[in-house]
C-alpha cells in the first residue's frame, strides 16, 4: 500500500503556503476594493456638499451637517455609478461614515444586521401598460355624468315625493309617524341599491384586468361609488356592516370584527375567518390599479386572524389562522403570513410581537344580534326622522322657502331675502364655534365616567356604545382645523380632556388633523409638536371585548405626519418620530434618537442644518416670534370662518333656487339645483385657492416657523377646502378641477383618491395610475425648521395605495411605487424602477421577470 509519505496529522507545508497566500491575496484584493468605494464615495458626496474634499472618518450628520436630503442626493447619485453598489437611505444611517459605508458595501455578507432581512414577495410580472384612446377618456366621463345625473334624479324625485307626504300631516306625532315611514323606505332604498347595481352590473367578482375609461371600467366605478356611499357603511364596527359585506358577497365568518371605514368593493374576493379583527384606517380593497388597469384580487384572512390599524393589505395575500399585522404595516402582492406567525412592516416581515393584547369576552350571536337591532331601530326612530323632519319643517316654517315653493312672486327678487339668508348663515357658521366648544367639552366628559381605564368590557354593550360616542364627538374636523397650526389648538385640546402638562407653546404644538379613541387617556409632554395626521390608538380589541388604556407622549418630540401611536408605544423623552414610522411596541424605551420607517431604526434625532434656527427660540425671540404668528394666525382663523361663512351663503341661495324651480319644473327643478352646488362649490373652492395663493405663490422654502412665509403655508393648508375633490375620484373631472388648483398635470390620468398637499408645486406626466390613500407632499417640518419643494411624477408611473412621496421627489418615467411605501425627500426615482418599502428602496424594475425586494 503506498502513501504520501505524510500521516493524518503531518503538517502539509506547500498547501498551506498555498492557502495563506489565498487569504492574503483575498485580504489585499478586499482591502483595495474597500478603499477604492472609499474614494469613490468621497468624490461623490464632496460633489453633493460642494467642497474639494470629505475625511473619511466624518459623520455625516454631526460633522458635515448633512441632511437626510443632502444624502438622498448622495444615494441617487451613487445609484447612477455602475461601477459602485447602490446605497439606500437605510445603509446611510447604519453607516454613517464614508469608511464605514465603504467597508459595508465590500464586504456585504458580513454586514451585521439589526433586523432579520423581509421576507421576499412571489416574483410579480407588469401588464403591459393600457393605453386607453382620447375618445374613451370622453365616453367614460359622459357616462358617469350620465349615472351621475341619474342617481341625482332618483334622489330627487323621493325627496319631492317625501317632502309632499310628510307636510301634508296634521300634528306633531302625525309627522313624526310619516317621517319615520318614510325615513325607513328611503334608508332601505339607499342600503339596497348598492347591493342591487353591484348584482345587476357586475355579478360575482372575479380576477381580471380592467382597462381604465373602458366600459367595463364604467360599470366598475358606479358599483364602487354606489358601495361606498350606502349608509350602512357609517356602522362600521357593527353587525350590521357585516350582513352589508356578505349581502356583496364577501365570505364574512362568525364574529368578525371590522373596524375600517375602507370599504372593500371586489368583495366576492374577500375571505374573513371567525373571530377576524380588523382595526380601523386599514385597505383592504381587494383591488388596485396599476400602470392604467384595475386589477380585483384576493385578500384571505383565515380564523382569529387581527390586522392593526393603518395597515395596508394589497390583492393576492393572505393570513393564516392566528396569524397578526402589526399597526404601520403591509402585505405586497404574494405575500402570505403562515398560521400562527406575527409579521409587521412594510413589506411586512416575521416578528416576535405580540400585538394582541386584549383577552377574549363572553359576546355570542344572540348579543351581537340584538345590538344590531337596536343600532337599526334608533335610527330609524331618531336619528333618519329627525334628520327629515327637520328639513321638512325648515322647509315650511320658514316663510321665504315657504313661499318659494308655492304658488307667487320670486323669493330671489326680494332683497330683504338676502339679509336673512346672510344672518342665518352666519348663525350656522359662526355659531357652530360656541356651541360645539360647550357640547364637546362636556357631554363626551360626562360619557367618560362610565368608562374605566384598563378594564376588559365586552363589545356591543352599554360600555361600547359610550366610547364610540366619545370617539365620534370629539373628533369633529371642523373644530380642528380652526384651532390647529395656531396656539389656540393646545387649549381646545385640554379642553377636550387632553393632559399636555406645563405646555411650552410654539404656536405650532399640533396640525389640523389629528384623531384619537378617547382624548382622556391621550397625554403628550412639555415641548412636543405634531405635524399632522396623528392617530392615538388608546384602545384594543379582541372580536369579543375591548380596552382602553393611555397613551403618554414624552416630552420634547416631534412627531411628523400619519403616524398611527399605539397603547404599548416604547419611546420617551427627546425623540423624532418621523413621517408614517411605525412605533415600536418591544425593547427597551427609545430616548434622545429619532426613528423612521416600518419597521422603525434609528437615525440622528436632529441634524447641523435645522439647528440654524434654534436662536429664534430664546426666550425674547420667542416670546416676539409667537406674538406675531398668533396675530397671523387668528387672521387665518377669520378667513376659514369667512370662506365658509360665504359658502354657507351661496349653498342657501342655490337650495332657494331649487325651490323657486321646483314650482314650474317640478323634479328637473331640483336636479338642477343640485347640479348647481356642485359647480358652485368647484367654482368657489378654485378661486378662493387663487386668492390665497395670488399675492404669494407656493414656492420651495426653508425657513423658521416663526417666519411670515411659513404663516402665509399654514393660510394655504387652512383656508382652502379639499374634501369636495372625493366625489371626483376615479372620473376625468377630477384631473380638470386638479388644473383649475394649479396642479401641472399631464394627459389621462387617473386618480383613484390622491392627495396633493401644495397643489402647485407636483407635476404630475401623462398617463399615470394614483391610487386612493397616495399622498404627495411637497413640504416638511422638523421642531422649527420648515422646508419645502417641488416634486415631479414622470409618465406612465403608478403610486400604490396609500403610498407616500415626500418633497424635492423625481420619479422617472413608467416608475412605479408599491403600497405603503414612503419615498423619502429628495429621492430620484430611475425610469422604470419599482421600489416599494418604508423608507421605499429599489427592488427591481418593471420591464424584469424575477423582482426580489433587497434587504
């Protein structure tokens, strides 16, 4: 037997030679690979600062003052280098120097990671784009006119025939028993028409692709319009809701729970398991659009499943029995959560949360049952009469509408007519502000004893009719948005319930829009200012109880925009919580840092560049800064009353006009008048917009809060009104009110329910897809520093639903960006690229077959 002359443990001297110059030489090749992306690095951002040269060893935050939008610049440019490897906004604040970024990017494999990488979505193919012609642009928006003016018509005609029946009876208790029987037909009619037109129209859905402004695409958006203005959809949370959703098709199990006002409308696609729970703000449309087609899909939700609030679910995904989503989070196309996991995120991933918190509750069928019963019969006997009778006996009792409806001289040549109808007007308006402020401030207060914190009561009781009353009043809009972006909104809130403790007022302490479950157990510390679109979710629910808790906001944050706060939120004193981050729930309390995406990591709290402003808030400049905001701010005030004060006006003359043409047209006459207030309301909301914008147009800005020009911003986000622009959704009327706004729009484009926050600073190509809950926001604010900036939508790009592109964006043509995501400022979107995630990243492009999301 011969041998090699060498026993199992003789040392092998030429191999292992061999083997450590391997290592070396791989050694040298890495260290020259690090240090060649080192200088490449370094000419790159030197480029970005505009200096000659960058130490490798600087903080780009602390050191060199960057900014989040300095470095988007930074990634979009290294992006563009086919000799280096792309960098995201993620690795940046990981790695937040040139040396280390450098040796991340050489050495990849071996980068420590501080969350498990997402779990990869199916690969997804791109239809090829629909062109739709000009002439089917046209024919679609006829033919929704046409349904348009029919609904109108039908409304009309009951209202006439109502009004006639229910003023013909003699007495009090004769017109309530006619109000009550007419108020039941005419809630009936209302609640089976929708389910009625989606059978006739439609039948089952089923997954196809629709072309947009085709007639396929009619008959989908008069089933979608109709499904999403039944009144049954204002029982959300309720039984009642449920029956609507299986009388649509939807396969509804027992116990389910639906809190979300979304109405999903493919619902012959959609699957809820018993004891589902699906808490409110979420989509679950189970459609999208997508690059000029509605694609209907499937969502699956299978037993006990809970999905948190403001989440986003796309079509073709699923959870399996147990499963959970975490509030903030999403399921891309394909995803699928196994049974019994806990995933959050956007695209969602695994997790170790458990954010199922609240316990079951005896609440069987017999209960839940009888709750809808009565929910039904209180509005049938109080709510629906009230609201009929009360027209009816407005109608009557005022002598000029009286008049106008009878036989003899025009109301409308009558000058003293436009007195009244000014002082009526202004009662209405005006004394909303009084009135509200002492309904709100006391009856949910009262309500309030009832409820006691952190006890499980079961659903469709007593105890959960008293905390959606409290949720319901005081989250009234109209109140809000007066005080809001001004100091008087600190006051409203404490007088709300709210605890702020010693208040540091900024004059910017929290937006316009904010909600929250109970204003009780909402506490937000010393020095902290809200943006706008905060959620305080101080309750959960199991699909048998629920729970309410307090929610305590440190002090000294800032929290930006559509930012959904949990019970369990684990942060503290001193923390940037930046725009739709979702809060963590698990670890230790997060003090001093800031944090952004889905899920959160951490970034620097605050940065060299918006500290440049901090000298305005000593104590003297403060002091002269926020008299003068206030000063501007009450007279932004005046002018939201004003502009709603004249509104009221015009509203009252055109249903005066109605009713002088009802005389000799009858029905027609009505519709007319109701055509009318559209086109007054489009009309009036365009020009005041004009006005507000005419002596100072919007313009990119940095400045300080305690700046006219920032003053000026507020009064465009106050005084005009955008919730008129929901009745245009999905119709090519809404890209003509977009221009009218000053929006720089392309051709074709379909809106299914964006949101343009600085209407004349986004530009929008030529055939793109937005779908409902996009947002385009072309401004910021940090602590005191505001910026702001144009953004531009290429051609042929789609944004997911409830996608999020922030300021000084560019998105190249046929882009697309996927649900939930949120395209950070200064971003520069490739032509063709797909990116999805929060913060959104490149996960492919849509001409590719295999689009793996990176970690």
């Amino acid at each position: 037997m011969g041998g090699s002359g060498h026993g199992p443990h003789s040392p092998r001297p030429v191999e292992t030679l061999t083997s450590a110059r391997e290592e070396s030489t791989a050694l040298l090749e890495g260290c020259d690979e690090a240090a060649e992306i080192e200088r490449a690095l370094a000419t790159v951002l030197a480029g970005v600062v505009r200096t000659e040269q960058v130490p490798v060893d600087s903080h780009f935050f602390d050191d060199l003052g960057a900014d989040s939008l300095v470095m988007a610049h930074f990634c979009a440019r290294i992006r563009k280098r086919a000799d280096l490897p792309s960098v995201s906004m993620k690795d940046v604040y990981r790695h937040p120097t040139i040396r280390s970024l450098a040796t991340a990017l050489s050495d990849a494999p071996t980068v420590p990671r501080a969350e498990p990488a997402p779990a990869a979505p199916p690969a997804e193919s791109f239809p090829p784009r629909s062109a739709a012609s000009r002439r089917q642009y046209v024919l679609c928006g006829a033919l929704q006119s046409l349904a348009f003016l029919g609904y109108v018509y039908l409304l009309a005609f009951g209202t006439a025939r109502g009004y006639g029946w229910i003023s013909a009876g003699s007495g009090v208790l004769d017109t309530y028993l006619r109000s009550v029987l007419f108020g039941a037909v005419a809630f009936a009619g209302l609640c089976a028409l929708p389910v009625l037109a989606k059978w006739t129209l439609v039948g089952r859905w089923t997954p196809r692709q629709i072309p947009v402004w085709s007639l396929a695409y009619v008959r989908f958006w008069i089933v979608k319009t109709l499904v999403r203005s039944d009144p049954l959809v204002l029982f959300s949370g309720s039984p009642l809701y449920l029956l609507y959703l299986r009388a649509l098709g939807a396969k509804v199990g027992r116990g389910a729970v639906v809190l979300s006002r979304n109405v999903p409308v493919c619902t012959d696609l959609l699957t809820l398991g018993d004891d589902t729970v699906i808490r409110k703000d979420s989509s679950f449309a189970c459609y999208r659009a997508h690059a000029g087609l509605i694609q209907p899909g499937p969502v699956t939700l299978g037993r006990n499943v809970l999905v948190g609030e403001a989440t986003v679910l796309d079509i073709d995904t699923s959870l399996g029995d147990g499963a959970q989503l975490g509030h903030a989070s999403s399921l891309h196309r394909g995803q699928a959560v196994p049974a019994g996991e806990h995933w959050h995120g956007s695209p969602a991933r695994r997790t170790d949360v458990d954010y199922q918190v609240v316990g079951r509750a005896r609440c069987g069928a017999v209960r839940r049952a009888a709750h809808g019963v009565l929910q039904l019969l209180l509005a049938l006997a109080v709510y629906v009469p009230v609201a009929v009778g009360g027209l009816v006996a407005v109608l009557v009792e005022v002598p000029q509408l009286r008049t106008a409806l009878e036989p003899g001289p025009a109301v409308l040549g009558e000058g003293s007519f436009y007195l009244e109808a000014l002082v009526i007007s202004f009662v209405l308006v005006f004394g909303a502000v009084p009135a509200g402020l002492l309904v709100l401030t006391a009856v949910p207060r009262l309500l309030g004893l009832a409820i006691t914190p952190g006890r499980t009561y079961r659903l469709y009781g007593f105890h959960f009719e008293v905390h959606r009353t409290i949720a319901l009043l005081t989250n009234w809009k109209f109140l809000k948005r007066l005080f809001g972006d001004s100091c008087a909104i600190v006051h409203y809130l404490r007088g709300l319930g709210y605890d702020l403790s010693r208040v540091e007022q900024t004059g910017s302490n929290f937006g316009t829009e904010m909600k929250h479950e109970t204003p009780y157990l909402s506490s937000v510390g010393r020095g902290t200012m809200v943006a706008d679109g905060l959620s305080i979710m101080n309750a959960d629910f199991s699909s048998t109880a629920f729970r309410v808790s307090r929610v305590s906001i440190g002090p000294r944050n800032f929290l930006g925009n559509r930012i959904a706060y949990p019970t369990r939120g684990r942060t503290g004193d001193n923390c940037l919580l930046a725009t739709k981050v979702m809060v963590p729930v698990d670890g230790e309390v997060r003090e001093g840092v800031g944090l952004l995406g889905s899920p959160s990591f951490e970034i620097p709290r605050s940065v060299l560049r918006d500290s440049g402003f901090d000298g305005l808030r000593s104590p003297g400049e403060l002091r002269r800064g926020l008299a003068a905001k206030t000063r501007h701010n009450v007279a932004t005030m005046g002018w939201y009353l004003l502009t709603r004060w004249i509104f009221v006006f015009a509203l009252a003359l055109v249903v005066t006009a109605g009713a002088e043409l009802y005389g000799p047209l009858g029905v027609t006459g009505i519709v007319l008048a109701d055509l009318l207030a559209v086109l007054v309301t489009i009309g009036y909301y365009v020009l005041v917009e004009r006005v507000v914008t005419a002596v100072r147009p919007l313009r990119p800005l940095f400045c300080s809060i305690y700046t006219p020009d920032f003053w000026r911003h507020e009064r465009y986000w106050k005084v005009p009104s955008e919730s008129y622009l929901k009745v245009f959704n999905g119709t090519p009327f809404k890209n003509v009110i977009w221009r009218l706004l000053g929006v720089r729009l392309g051709r074709m484009v379909f809106d299914d329910g964006c949101f343009l926050t600085e209407r004349a600073m986004a530009a929008i190509g030529d055939g793109c897809t937005l779908n409902a809950g996009s947002v385009i926001q072309c401004h910021s604010q940090e602590d005191g520093a505001f910026k702001s900036d144009r953004s531009s939508i290429g051609s042929g790009c789609t944004l997911g639903v409830g996608a999020f592109v922030h300021y000084g964006v560019t998105v190249g043509d046929g882009a697309v960006l996927g649900p939930d995501s949120f395209l950070m400022k200064g971003e520069a979107v490739p032509p063709g690229a797909w990116w999805a995630g929060n913060p959104a990243t490149p996960v492919g492009s849509t001409g590719e077959d295999d689009r793996r999301p990176v970690s």
